[in-house]
C-alpha cells in the first residue's frame, strides 16, 4: 500500500505541474488547452488528490516531499486562477 500510494502521489503531482510548467514552454498552449477542456480547475482537483493519497504513505522522505510539492502546486494554482478570475476583469 505504501508503494502505491507514493506512486499515486507521484502521478497526481505530475498531472497538476504539467501545465503549470507548460505554460513557460513554446508548445505549451496545446497541452494547457487539453486540460482546460475539461474544467479549469482540474490541476487543482489532481493536486488536492495527491494530497490526500500522499498523506496516508506511513514514513519517509517522499512523503515529506510530495506534501510539500502538492502544496506548492495547489498554492501556484490557486494564485493563477485568483488572478485570472477576479485580476482581469473590467472595471
């Protein structure tokens, strides 16, 4: 189980820091508008998951690292969809 759950948690970061990092990148709007088709907070909905699967990993220095970068995913998102909806409307 605590493989498992390492390797959920792993997966669940890397899908909510794709397009965080696509968006630096030059192909990166094809990627951002493959999830943005869905919903727009699916990054965050993907962080939040891999969250809570890598706070039931037992011990060890991946689970304190993939809390922290599920954190750190779920903040930059948050900021990015904050500023997004209520930063650029009109006044």
């Amino acid at each position: 189980m605590q493989k498992r759950a390492t390797i959920l948690g792993s997966l669940f970061f890397l899908l909510s820091v794709i397009p965080l990092i696509a968006f630096m990148t030059s192909w990166g709007s094809a990627m951002v508008e493959l999830f943005n088709r869905v919903t727009l907070f699916t990054p965050i909905a993907c962080g939040i998951v891999g969250l809570v699967v890598s706070l039931f990993k037992v011990k060890g220095w991946p689970k304190g690292w993939l809390i922290a970068g599920n954190l750190l995913s779920i903040c930059g998102w948050a900021l990015l969809l904050f500023v997004a909806i209520f930063g650029f409307q009109a006044p």
